[in-house]
C-alpha cells in the first residue's frame, strides 16, 4: 500500500473512533435516532476503508475479515437500538458496544502492523540522451523493495521564434531495454499523487527554444506530490565560490523556476550548493538563506555516476563505428569525441560553420590513425530553426556531407555515455561533458573558432 493510502487508512479509524464516542454521547442521552444514524455513518465508514485496503493488498488481505465483523456488530447495535424504548438503552446494546470498540481496536492494529507503507517515486525525464542525470537514483529506487519506482518520459515541444510550439517529439522509445517505460497518458497524477516526483528540466516556459508539455511545469507538478526533486541534467565547471566573476556565469542556471518550485534540489558538489545558495539568497534576500539551505543539496551528479560505473570493454559498439575506428591489423585508433554546442552556433553564426569544415578537413587528411566521433547537442537543430533559420540549410549541409563521406562517426543516439567512455580525448566547445572528461582522466582540448588550420 502507498505511504498516502495507508494515512488515508488511518483516517479512517481515527472518523471511526470519533464516531463510536458520539455512539456514546448519543445513547447516554437516550438518543437512539442519532445511535442508528451514526452507525449508519461508521458502515458506510467500514466499508469505504475495505475498499481501500482490497485494491491495494487484495481481498483476501487479512484485515478484511475484521472489517466485515466490525459490520455484523454495527448491524446488531443498530437493530436492537431500534427495539428499545426512546430514552434508553439496554443492556445488549451496551455490551455490543464494548465488542465494536474491540473489533475497531482490532482493525487499527492491523492497519498499523500488518499493512506495509511503500512510496511511489516518478521520474519525469523528456530527452532519452538526459537520461543519465536521473539514471542511478532510479536504479537505487528500483532496486528498494519497499519503493515502486516508474521512469515516465514526457513530451516536449520545439518552439518558433515568437516562443508558440511548434513540433511535438516524445522518446519513450529510446530508453534503454533494462528500463521499464510508463506512457504518461497511462498515468494519473492526480489520481496516483506519487510520494517522490523527480525532475531534469527545470526550464518550464522559460526556454525560447523547447518546452515540456505545460502539464509537466514545476509549478503545477508540485500539486500532484509531497516532494518535488529537481536535478540538473548537466554538469558545470567548478567555480570557487568566493569567485564573484566566476560565479556571474553560474547563477543564471540557479535563477530557473525548477529550483523555486522544487522541494529539493540536488546539484554536482557542496561548492557549487553554496554557489546556488549564495545566488538565491542575493535575490530573494539574507532571510531567506536557510530556506536555501535546506533545499539545495550537494549530493553529487547521477550523470558521473553513470559514467564512472561503464567501462569501455562492457560498451555495445555499432559495427560501422567498428569499421571506421579499427585499423587494417585489428588495433584501435585513437578516438577523439568531437562536440559542437549550442552557444557557439548562436554566437558564431557562419564563422562557427567554417571552422567545423576546417575541422573535419584536418580530421579527414589523418583518419588513418585518428577516428573523430562526432555528437552534436541534441537540440542544435531545433536551436537553430527557431534562433538561426539563416542558418539552418548550411549546418544540414555540413551534416548530410559528414555522414555520406563515411570516414568519421556521426552520433546521435541517447546514449551519450558510450561516446564519452569510448572516446580517448576530449575536442570541441565548452560544455558539461568537458567535466566528465576530466573526471576520467582524459585530455581536452576547447576549440577556437578563429583558428582554421
């Protein structure tokens, strides 16, 4: 039984309880009318609670037998308070009274010790690729017996430039084969009203470029749960705290409506904690710091625990990626994961066009002994579309003309993490997976837009 049915139980006896003292009151007074409408009450009472306890535990469950004695001694209170005189009760009445209260008592106990509380925790994520910031507290949570864990993608939207949305895009299929999916029309929030709701996208209608659906907003989500629990689905470079110009570029993903409206947020490291609690509390006031306090955690990133616990051997690699990373006697060259973001695109413009032909040229004359896997943001193209579209058909052409040569991988899978692992150095942008590198121990090298050779 969930942690909200089971309270739901519990009130129940507790109506109950009071009612068998108003049974009391009312027969001391000699007031059998209002006896028999109140034991009408606790039947009615009874079996709203039987009901409860059958659709979650079965009917077989053992206090549904208690239920139904606690009914039959209900039934004879109220027929033999019919039978005596206005004004007083007998002393079967009486004695019937004491057998309710012990078939109630009975049926508390069981309540409290036979049914076990599990809690129902929902994870929301909208991009398979952005699985990994959610991935090993789902695993912790599946893996609880008292915790019935549901992975529910939602659907999310592209946007125009006037911020309308445009086309709708749901991944539920792209998850991986381990994790069970639950469509999102098959589940009923207001119904269910999960214990633990978690989130990764924290943006709500403050993205010009995507939007989940506006029922996954933070600020209605937090109607349907006791606990919402935000989680970035990137990862920042440290920044020391104390370092004011450092920190001016962190704070604007501390100032997303996810963190205002989450019960709970949980970021990569008790540094950046104090980044966001210090940039909150400069908003919202010094009162407020131990709110902040209290709500953000620096419990570490699930995305380096996903990418610390895969090992490079363990990796289902795609033939054609094979065929272009193997040399001729069976050893590997060396793969450098090429990444090209968002920010670049939107600042750069055409010049950020050209430097990427250089790249894939220098990349392109040394295929022998270097493999370049690439793997561009996932929403490059619905950013471009919406912020660029001058842009667009040069960027498609550069793409199209990559994957016909054949000589390098393009990347556009979910599954991000097998890139990162795979790739023996990092090249490109800046972005969280810069972190990621670093955290293995792996070279990375930020690529300069003014340099085409």
């Amino acid at each position: 039984m969930r942690k909200a049915q089971k309270k739901e139980a519990e009130s129940f006896i507790r109506l109950l309880e009071e009612a068998h003292k108003a049974v009391s009151k009312a027969m001391e007074a000699g007031k059998n009318y209002i006896v028999q409408d109140l034991l009408e009450q606790c039947q009615e009472g009874a079996i709203k609670l039987g009901e409860l306890i059958e659709n979650a535990e079965g009917e077989r469950f053992k206090t549904i037998p208690l239920l139904e004695d606690y009914c039959e001694i209900v039934y004879q209170i109220y027929e033999t308070a019919g039978q005596c005189q206005e004004g007083g009760a007998d002393s079967e009445v009486n004695s019937l009274q004491v057998s309710l209260a012990q078939a109630l008592a009975q049926i508390k106990d069981s309540v409290e010790n036979d049914i076990k509380a599990r809690t129902e925790i929902v994870f929301l994520p909208y991009k398979a690729s952005m699985w990994d910031s959610l991935e090993s507290v789902w695993k912790a949570a599946n893996e609880d017996p008292e915790c019935d864990a549901y992975v529910v993608p939602i659907p999310y939207f592209d946007k125009n430039s006037d911020g309308s949305f445009k086309e709708a895009h749901y991944e539920g299929d792209q998850y991986p084969a381990y994790v069970p999916v639950t469509d999102y029309n098959d589940y009923n929030f207001e119904a269910r009203r999960p214990d633990v709701i978690y989130i990764h996208n924290p943006y709500d209608n403050c993205n010009h470029v995507t939007s989940v659906h506006p029922f996954f907003y933070s600020d209605n989500l937090k109607k349907f749960t006791d606990k919402l629990v935000y989680i970035p689905y990137f990862i920042l470079g440290e920044v020391d705290p104390e370092d004011e110009k450092e920190v001016e570029w962190v704070q604007n993903y501390c100032m997303v409506p996810g963190v205002f409206h989450a019960d709970k947020v949980i970021v990569q490291s008790e540094a950046m904690r104090q980044i966001y609690i210090n940039v909150l509390t400069k908003e919202t006031g010094e009162s407020s710091r131990p709110i902040w306090e209290e709500k953000i955690l620096g419990l570490g990133s699930p995305k380096v625990d996903k990418v610390l616990g895969t090992k490079k051997e363990d990796l289902e690699i795609p033939d054609d990626w094979l065929r272009i990373i193997e040399k001729p006697d069976g050893s590997w060259k060396k793969v450098i994961f090429y990444n090209t973001g968002v920010a670049a695109l939107l600042k750069h413009d055409e010049k950020m066009l050209e430097k990427m032909k250089s790249v894939f040229k220098t990349f392109k004359e040394n295929q022998d002994e270097v493999a370049l896997l690439w793997r561009p943001h996932p929403l490059i193209k619905a950013t471009i579309e919406s912020m660029r579209p001058q842009l667009w058909q040069g960027y498609q052409k550069i793409v199209e003309q990559y994957k016909e040569e054949g000589w390098g991988i393009y990347d556009d899978t979910p599954d991000m993490d097998r890139a990162v692992v795979l790739g023996d150095a990092y090249y490109g942008d800046g972005s969280s997976i810069v972190a990621l590198y670093q955290l293995l121990g792996k070279p990375v090298m930020e690529q300069n837009v003014n340099i085409l050779e």
